[in-house]
C-alpha cells in the first residue's frame, strides 16, 4: 500500500494505491491518524482512484476512520470509487453517511466552499 497526500485550505486529500485489504489496513491507520487529529484539517478526502478491492477490515478502516472524525466535528469524503468497492460501500449503507464523489476534483470544490 502506498500512501501520500496533500493540503488544500482545510481538506486533506489523501490517495491510496493498492488494496485497502488484510495487512494494508494498519499502515492506513497509522498513516490517517495524524491527519485526522490535525486541527488545520476539517475534511478528509480519500480518493480511492487506485483502490481495486476493498474487503471487510478495509470498510472497519473507513468506518472507524468516519466515528473518529465526527467525533471531532469533523468530515470523511471519498471520491474516485471503483464500481465493485462502490457496490460494497452501498452494500454496507456507508454511501448515507459518507458524501462521496465521482471526481477529486468535484469533492475538492464541493468541500472547499461548504467551509
């Protein structure tokens, strides 16, 4: 799993290539959490352009990642989904609770003028 990201205001995006599946998760955690508890940072995008699977500990990550930023008032937005990881969010009702994007570019314009 490779992990990178970039500040844009207060939206981080973050890009993910790779699977968000069995042993990547914990390098997503330790590489989120400090961006999570940045106080510049209000919204977290994801953009998943290179995600190709997304398995059940992966949806924990997300799931985990959404509570955690709540908590905080704070927002998770995901863009670039794949139809198969699509599919499993929506399987999961996570597509009610997460705002999610067909475009970076389209959620970075979006999230940019709400704050």
């Amino acid at each position: 799993m490779k992990l990178f990201h970039r500040i844009e205001k207060h939206v981080c995006v973050v890009n993910l290539i790779g699977n968000l599946a069995l042993q990547e998760n914990q390098a997503v955690k330790i590489y989120l959490n400090p961006l999570i508890n940045d106080s510049n940072i209000k919204t977290l995008l994801l953009n998943l352009d290179k995600i190709e699977v997304i398995d059940s500990k992966g949806v924990g990550v997300i799931a985990t990642t959404l509570q955690t930023l709540e908590e905080l008032q704070k927002a998770l937005v995901i863009s670039n989904v794949n139809s198969n990881c699509l599919n499993v969010l929506k399987t999961l009702r996570l597509d009610r609770m997460i705002r999610i994007y067909e475009t970076e570019e389209e959620a970075l314009s979006e999230e940019l003028e709400t704050q």
